[in-house]
C-alpha cells in the first residue's frame, strides 16, 4: 500500500493525499500497472461527476427552454461544474509536471536549516492553513444548504436523465447520483484550488528564501579597517552569489511553469466566477425565496468571492516576493564588494524588475488590483 504524500506545508500534504485516493493525481512511487489502473480510476470518476452530470443537465436545458427562472437555475450549476472540472482535467494531465515543481520545491523548504528562514516557512505554512480553513467552511456551509434547501426539481439539482427517474430503480440511482455530485463535485473544487493556492504559496516562499540569502550574503565575513573585503572573502562571496543565482533561477521557473500549466483554467474559473457573482448577487436581490434558498445563494456568492480573491491575493504577494529581492540586494553591504561583485549583484537586480505572476489565460494578471476590478463588475 502506498505511503501518505508528505509536504513541509500541510495545505499540499492534504490535498495531494485526497486528489491521489480519487485518482486524480498519481503518486512518484507508483508501479507502471499500479499507474495504468489509477489512470483509468480517475477516468472514470471525471466521467461519472463530470461529464454526465454535464451531459443531464444540458438535456434539463433543452426541456426547460423558455423558462428563464429555471434556465437560470439549472445554467448557474452547469457553468460551476464548467469551472470545477477545467480545473480538474488541467491537474490530471499536468499531473507529473507539477508534482516536480512539487518536489523540488519541498526538497528546498526541508533542507532550509536557517532559523529565519524556517519562520518564513512556517508564515507561508500557517497562511496558506488559515485559508484552508475558511474556505473549507464556506464550501462545507453551501453544501449543507444545498441539501437543506427547497428545490424546483425532484432531487437536488435541476437535470434531466435518460431514463425515468420518478420510478425505482432510476429514482434511486439518480438520487445517490447527485448527492454524490454535490459532495464531490465541491469538495475537488476545494483540494483543487488549495493546491492552487499552495503551490503559488511555495512559490512566494521560495523568492523570500532568496531574498534572506541576499540580506545575508555577508553576515559572518569580517571587514577590516577600510571596510572591504579580501580576496579569500571575495571568493566565498562570489560562490555564495552563484547558489543565489541558481536558486533564484529555479524560483523562477517554478512559478513560470506554474503560471503556464495552470494559466488557462484560472481564465475559465475567472469568467465563470463572474457570472456566479454577478447571477447570485441579482437573485438575492431581486428573486422572492425561502430563507434556506437565499442562505444557499449567499454561501455560493461569498464562496466564489473568496476563491477570486484567494487567487488574486497569492498572485499579488507573488509578484511583491519576486520584486523584494532587488530591496534585498540593496541591502546587503554591496559597497564593500569589489566591481565583478556589484555587477553581479546589479543584474540580479534588473532581473528583478520583471517579477513573477500569475495570470488568468496570459492577458489578466490575478492580483488585487484585478479582484477590485471583479468586484465593481459584480456591483454594477
């Protein structure tokens, strides 16, 4: 039997345990059958949750057309799981690119033996948690809702099935059809996007270590009276700024390979996080419901503002991480280097000035300046 997935950061450690029990993900230490069997496993559960709930609900779409209320309803649903399973195909086939980026980066945070760079670990650690755990609620709190609520259909969500789902057997197959839908569908949305949100996290700490390597780059060298280095100095100094280099560099990949795997799904999650909020934010309004069915709709309309902004908030201190380390070169004593030295410590720099980010499809960058902008959309 396999061994748990471990991470330095628990967000990563529980869902990349949940995401490879569903066969979504695949594990280093899988035997090449073992691998074909858990393929075929995640293909059929993307299938079942996915794409029939997709295909039922589309047929629901055809025999409701004309009623707008219903149409509504049933096409709020659909752009969801349009949304949840982009984002679940896109972690199937990057699967064992991003479980690279996932171990390499993992190696880095465990082998950091410093004191203050293991609490810039355990920040990032404990953030990315806290997060965890407030958007686990809100999914938890709409799921719940969802089940509690009155609803316009037989079962819980509006569709349509090829068979006659008013008598047994149907009626009993698509009842655990969908309630099998509604706690899966949202609790993969849940593993999926604080894996999103995890591996940005790593990426933003990686940057930091960097930076502390920089601010420390002359820590334990003395200065003699002229307040300049010697030559033996020189070399440690020069050996130290090429492992910053390297590290930076492979700081730099990670988030760019991050950035282009998962660049396209956030633009489909971005887009329908739109029409949920701006759809859920008119029902409340204006539509006359049931105190349940409006808790329902809140939890969706404060479930998908959060996620925007839990993208929007990694994406930005991404890109601050990725520009400290130019501050942080400045503030090494770099006056008492010698010429190679400061320009070595200059191209850093200018490298610096184009920092990391994180986009949605490569044309919107996911920041707060771009949460602010979804914001006034919805409010508008």
């Amino acid at each position: 039997m396999p061994s748990l997935i471990k991470n330095r950061i628990f967000g990563l450690t529980l869902t990349l345990n949940t995401l490879s029990w569903a066969g979504l993900i695949l594990r280093d230490d899988y035997t090449k059958t073992q691998r074909i069997i858990m393929k075929v496993y995640g293909g059929l559960v993307f299938l079942y949750l996915f794409v029939f709930t997709a295909y039922v609900q589309i047929a629901d779409l055809v025999v409701i057309w004309g009623n707008i209320d219903f149409m509504t309803e049933t096409s709020l649903i659909l752009f969801m799981q349009l949304a949840v399973s982009a984002k679940v195909l896109t972690l199937m086939l990057k699967s064992k690119k991003i479980m690279e980026v996932t171990n390499e980066a993992d190696a880095i945070l465990i082998s950091e033996k410093k004191v203050e760079g293991q609490r810039i670990i355990a920040s990032i650690d404990k953030n990315t948690t806290l997060f965890l755990k407030y958007y686990g609620f809100f999914v938890a709190f709409t799921i719940i809702c969802w089940f509690m609520g009155e609803n316009t259909s037989t079962f819980f969500i509006r569709s349509k099935y090829p068979f006659n789902e008013l008598k047994s057997p149907g009626r009993e197959f698509a009842f655990v059809h969908q309630c099998i839908v509604v706690i899966f569908t949202g609790s993969f949305d849940f593993n999926v996007d604080i894996i999103i949100i995890s591996l940005v996290a790593v990426c933003r700490c990686r940057l930091k270590l960097v930076a502390l390597s920089l601010r420390n780059l002359c820590l334990d060298i003395p200065m003699n009276k002229r307040n300049l280095i010697t030559s033996d100095e020189e070399k440690v100094i020069t050996e130290r700024l090429r492992n910053i280099i390297s590290q930076h560099k492979r700081a730099l990949d990670a988030a760019e390979a991050i950035k282009h795997y998962l660049s396209g799904a956030l633009l489909v999650q971005l887009m329908v996080s739109i029409v949920v909020i701006c759809t859920t934010a008119y029902q409340l309004a204006v539509k006359k419901s049931t105190t349940m069915q409006s808790l329902t709709m809140a939890g969706y309309l404060f479930g998908t503002s959060l996620e925007v902004f839990l993208f929007c908030y990694q994406g930005e201190f991404l890109r601050e991480s990725s520009e400290e380390i130019a501050d942080a070169a400045y503030e090494c004593p770099w006056y008492t280097l010698t010429r190679p030295l400061k320009k070595t410590l200059l191209i850093i720099m200018t490298r610096a000035q184009r920092p990391a980010t994180l986009t949605a499809g490569g044309f919107v960058t996911l920041d707060i300046t771009e949460y602010m902008a979804v914001s006034l959309i919805s409010n508008t």
